[in-house]
C-alpha cells in the first residue's frame, strides 16, 4: 500500500464514522471563516457525505460560496478545486 493510498484510506475510514470535521478545519483556516460559517459548512459537508451524488456534491458548492463574503471567495477561488478535490478523493 503506497502512502497515498494510506491516506486516502485513512481519510475514507473518517469519513465513514462522520468526520468531516477536519475537511471543514481545512476550510476555515484557508478563508478565515467564522464560527457561524464554520458551523453551517459542517453541516453542509454532513449532508452531502449522507447522500453522496452528483447533484448533492454541486449544491454543497453552492450553498458554500453563499456562506462567503467577497474577501472569503477571493481566497475560496483559489483553493476551492484542491479543497473539493480532496473531498471527493476521500468519498469512495
């Protein structure tokens, strides 16, 4: 088993038992989110990891990047790929 696939074993294990916790950290400390903000997008990532399609996956960006002031997108735009691509790597 390569390191990577370590990981993203690793990952998937959390997620399983509903950790979504430390994608959500990843958020908050790359955008500066609030703990209001902090609070929703868990719930966002909750209910997305709970129904887990296509559609679920674009509504959870959406509803993310209404959380977000001006500032907080321009940061968002730049990670969001990454961020979203780690999420859908840990999804399995």
């Amino acid at each position: 088993m390569t390191l990577k696939q370590t990981r993203c074993s690793f990952i998937s294990v959390s997620l399983k038992h509903g950790d979504y916790i430390n994608l959500s950290t990843k958020l908050e400390q790359k955008v500066l989110l609030n703990n209001e903000q902090v609070t929703k997008v868990k719930a966002i990532l909750n209910s997305y990891f709970n129904n887990r399609s296509e559609s679920s996956l674009n509504s959870a960006k959406q509803e993310i990047e209404k959380l977000l002031d001006t500032r907080q997108k321009a940061k968002y735009g730049i990670i969001k790929n990454e961020w979203w691509n780690s999420i859908s790597s840990a999804v399995i």
